[in-house]
C-alpha cells in the first residue's frame, strides 16, 4: 500500500451557507469563511471539503447548479474564491470542491436548450423518455417523494430527476456530456483547487433498459435504485475521468455512493484500478433506518454498527482506502444520534471521535461536530428548510395520514436540517453566526455550546479533536496500521487495535452511560500506556490490560507494552 498525502491529512466539511456570515444577509459566505481560516488552522485540519458555492437557484442549496463557473451570488464572487483559495494554501489548507454532475440545475444553459425541442443538439444532454399510456416511463420514485420523472407539456416526454424536479440528471452516455464535465473539472484544477468530492457519483450510469422498480409495501412508487446505482457503464465512465482529468494532479477525490458496498468499494479505489481514492459508503448510516428508509425510528444496535465498519475495514485492508465519517449536511448530529446530548454530551463527543478517528482511513469532520453541536428540534414545519423533509412531510401527512406529531418526530431526529443550522461561534445573538436574520434558526443551545467558549476550555471537544488530529500526524499506525475488532458482541464496548510493525495501538470505547468492564484476555500479560484519553483521572486499568473499566462514555488509546 503506497503512502499518499490524503491518506494522512484529516478532512474539515464546511456548508457555506450555515458557516459564517459577513454581511449581514443571514446567509454565510466566501469572505466569512476566509475569516475563520486561522481558527481551522489551529483545529489542526488538512483539507477543506466546501459543499457547492457555484451559482444555483438553491432549489436544493448548491446541489442544483445553474452555472458551473461562478460563484452564488449570496456566497460572494470568483474573485473571492480565488482568495479562498491562496489565503488557505498560504497556511497548508487545501480545498477540495463539490462535484454534482449527475443532475444540473433545470435553469443550467444545457437543460434550458434541451428544453427547447426535440432536435435540438443539447436533447441528448439529459435523459427524455416518452410515457406509457399516460404514465411516466417507469414507477421511478424520486429520492425526495413523487416520481423521479417530470412531464413537459411542450415537447411532450418525460425527464428523469432521481432529485428534485429542479435537478434533471445528465445523460452520462452521450460523450459530449462527459466531455464538458472534464473539461469544466480541468477548468477548476487549473485554478489550483485540490480535489473533488463527488455528489452521488455512483448514480451517472443507467441499466437503458429502464426497467420497473420493486414496490415496497405502503410505497405507491418503485424503487428504481438497482437500475442506477452502481450501474453498468459506471467504472468505464469513472476510470475514463480518471485518465482524462484526476490522474494529471495530485488530488484527493472521494465519490459519494449509496448503496455501494465494500466489495464493490474496493474496485472504485483499489490502486491499480484508477478511479477515486476514496468512497463515502452509507452502511452505518442506514444501521437506523428501516421500513421507512432514513425515516424510520428503529434504534439501532452496536454490534450492527461494529459489523459494518469492520467488514469495511477488513474488506479495503489490501486494497483500496476508507473514508470515515459520522456526520454530514445530509446527517443528524452524531452527538445526538449515537452518543448522549444531555448528561454526557461532551464525554460521548470526545468518545465518538476517537471511535471514528482511530480507524483506517481519512477522516472527515463536520462544521460543528468538533464543538459537539447537537440536533434541533424546531416545534412547527414552517420553521424547516430542506425540501427533503418539507416533501416528505406533505407526502406523509396529506398522502398517508400520519400523525403531524409521528412526522415531526422523525424530522427531529432525522431531517438534514440538524447540521444545516447556523454554525455557533460565539454566546452573541444568533451565536455570532450573522448579524442579521438567520436563513435557517439557530440551535437555541448556542450559550452553553458555542467555538468562543470552547476555545478557552482545555477540556473542550474542540481540544480533543486537536489532539486527535495531532496523534495521527505523529503516529504512522493510526495512519497505516491494520484494523482489528476485538469485543465483536459486546453491546456495550467498541473495542479494536491497530497494528504496525511491533506497534499495537488498543483503542476502547464505550457507548453507554453506565461503568463497563472489558475483558481482554488477549492482553492479560500486558500493560498499556495511556496515549488518548477522555477521563479526567488515571487509568487505573493501564497497568494490567486483562481487565479494564471504562467510565461512562469512556475512550481510552493504549500504547500496548
Ligand atoms: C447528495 C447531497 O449530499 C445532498 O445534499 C443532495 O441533496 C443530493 N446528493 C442531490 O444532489
């Protein structure tokens, strides 16, 4: 396995938008991001991964671009990117953008002339299909409610929108789609910026069949997923960018895919097969979900959680690279989805980032998870933003007649807007996050959780994650070492090594609010010194690591002697 910059460097997700405003307008922007590049600097990150700031009617925030070459109005101009850009290099930050190129916005210049008429030469730029007997082509439901096809009066076919209406996705069979996407990537690597992160980039090739989707119970439409994820053109079209763009720069790219598993995983990244570097796999973010998808409120289990992030780990050792991540702006807070954000919120903070960090792969934090920000629960829909539950609330509520009381719930632990409030800097009004009027609420949490305040406690999260970041630019195992899973029944204890060389790195975490013991035979003849703790006091464990108690939430990292 070849050593490469961005498996060592640590990933910091900013969503413009809910980062820092500095004008006024309620929404963040490029110079309000360029004013917290000395506060990411001294978190200790590598690389910046900016959610979409090109222009876009917003339909779904950036994720429906418009223009692929300018900068949102709201967030600023191209000038300052460009100052983005050399302020964050001048202190060893890379910035790697947001590439949607399944879906355009339908107001880009492509749509609008594929729009047009039929014979126009930018038809074939999206996927336009006739109906079948005044139904759409096929039972297609959209991943934000409704058919995933569009009717247009005018020209009288359907578009395919896997997203909003306003998302039309591109038609990655015709070349000449593919070769404005590369030539519009080369465009931005010429700029200097240091990598993509691909917006479900698993999703460009379409089984042309087009066949029917499998209708789950309580569903009105089908589920065409297995007909466009992972399908069958896509590591052709993959390995093609790579050798058309990725594979002349020395980038980190990192593909979003649903439903990919580790198998398939390993293809997308393995060396010798040059397509990304990395995936984002969504398993251990579906260990919640169920009959409802996402939407369900089944709980989950540790031992689920452990199985799928060590099958990913055991399965990408050889071959390939992790990403590793707990939170998102499509995500809950992870501080309130798998730790506890009363009692022992900054405990179970601190533990989930060991967790997460202590394993192979690049890291990845989110805008405010380094401060344990937490969940929202606004009381009415009016006061939510993401068209992803404002859909699902209509549908659940007028459709199916759910309770309002059962949808909200969901929508409190589930919807995107729980990362997507204002990030919280300081006790000031709206957490110093604007000085106008927010575009999404504020977490009414901001005075006991705010970047101000965290900056002057040694014991913040915000430190440990310092110290998390730090470890892994002084400690090669964490970096290369192998993963092993010890403790795979526990469901109290997560608890693995990391191997390499004669270095052995034991990582132990706790996942529940009571004193648990492990026992590690394995490790009766052995003593650990303690290199990452959670606790306040000594481990009294260290001495003999047969049999440790672990405080409430506890993470430790032994050195094993
Ligand atoms: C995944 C993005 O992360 C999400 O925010 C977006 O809505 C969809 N892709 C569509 O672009």
């Amino acid at each position: 396995m070849t050593k490469q910059w961005w498996k060592e460097s640590v990933v910091y997700q900013i969503y413009p938008r809910s980062f820092n405003d500095s004008n006024g307008d309620g929404i963040g922007d490029l110079p309000g991001i360029i004013e917290k590049l000395d506060y990411l600097a001294e978190l200790g990150i590598d690389v910046i991964w900016l959610s979409p700031v090109y222009d876009s009617p917003n339909d779904d925030n950036g994720y429906d671009i418009r223009d692929y070459r300018a900068i949102m109005d709201e967030f600023g101009t191209m000038e300052e990117f460009d100052q983005l850009l050399q302020q964050a290099h001048e202190r060893n930050l890379k910035i790697v953008m947001d590439l949607v190129v399944n879906h355009t916005s339908d107001e880009h210049a492509w749509f609008v002339e594929s729009k047009s008429s039929k014979d126009h030469p930018k038809r074939d730029y999206y996927i336009w299909k006739k109906g079948q007997n005044g139904e759409p082509p096929t039972n297609w439901e959209s991943a934000f409610s409704g058919s995933a096809w569009q009717y247009d009066e005018a020209t009288e076919e359907y578009f395919l929108h896997i997203f909003s209406k306003k998302q039309p996705d591109l038609n990655w069979e015709n070349e000449d789609v593919r070769a404005d996407v590369y030539d519009m990537m080369n465009w931005w690597l010429d700029k200097g910026i240091d990598g993509f992160r691909m917006d479900v980039i698993n999703f460009i090739s379409k089984d042309p069949a087009y066949p029917n989707g499998e209708v789950h119970e309580g569903k009105q439409y089908g589920d065409g997923s297995p007909y466009f994820m992972n399908g069958p053109r896509i590591h052709e079209f993959l390995h093609e960018m790579n050798q058309e763009v990725l594979s002349k720069h020395d980038i980190l790219t990192v593909g979003e895919m649903p439903g990919v598993t580790p198998e398939e995983g390993k293809l997308y990244t393995a060396e010798d097969r040059n397509e990304l570097s990395m995936v984002f796999h969504f398993e251990h973010m579906d260990v919640d979900g169920g009959e409802l998808g996402k939407w369900s409120l089944n709980g989950w289990k540790l031992t689920d959680l452990k199985r799928i992030l060590s099958k990913w780990q055991y399965e990408l050792e050889e071959e390939g690279w992790n990403s590793l991540y707990w939170n998102n702006h499509d995500q809950p807070r992870v501080v309130s989805r798998f730790g506890n954000d009363q009692e022992y919120r900054e405990k179970s903070a601190k533990m989930l980032g060991t967790c997460l960090h202590m394993m192979k792969g690049t890291p990845y934090i989110y805008q405010g998870e380094e401060l344990g920000m937490t969940n929202v629960a606004f009381e009415t829909i009016e006061e939510y933003e993401d068209l992803e539950s404002l859909n699902m609330y209509d549908e659940r509520v007028h459709q199916y007649g759910d309770a309002v009381q059962d949808v909200m719930e969901r929508i409190h632990h589930k919807g995107r807007d729980n990362a997507r409030t204002p990030m919280q800097w300081s006790k000031e009004k709206h957490a110093g996050f604007t000085t106008g009027r927010p575009w999404l609420g504020v977490n009414p949490n901001y005075k006991t959780i705010n970047a101000e305040d965290a900056l002057k406690n040694p014991d913040s999260v915000f430190h440990y994650y310092q110290q998390l970041i730090q470890l892994r630019k002084s400690n090669e195992t964490i970096v290369y070492g192998k993963f092993d899973l010890l403790l795979q029944d526990s469901e109290t204890i997560f608890a693995y090594t990391r191997t390499y060389g004669d270095d052995v790195l034991l990582v132990l975490c706790n996942f529940t609010g009571e004193e648990q013991k492990a026992k590690l035979g394995a490790f009766q003849n052995h003593s650990g010194e303690v290199v990452l703790t959670n606790r306040e006091e000594e481990h009294a464990g260290s001495s003999n690591l047969a049999n440790v108690i672990l405080e409430p939430f506890e993470a430790t990292v032994f050195a094993i002697k």
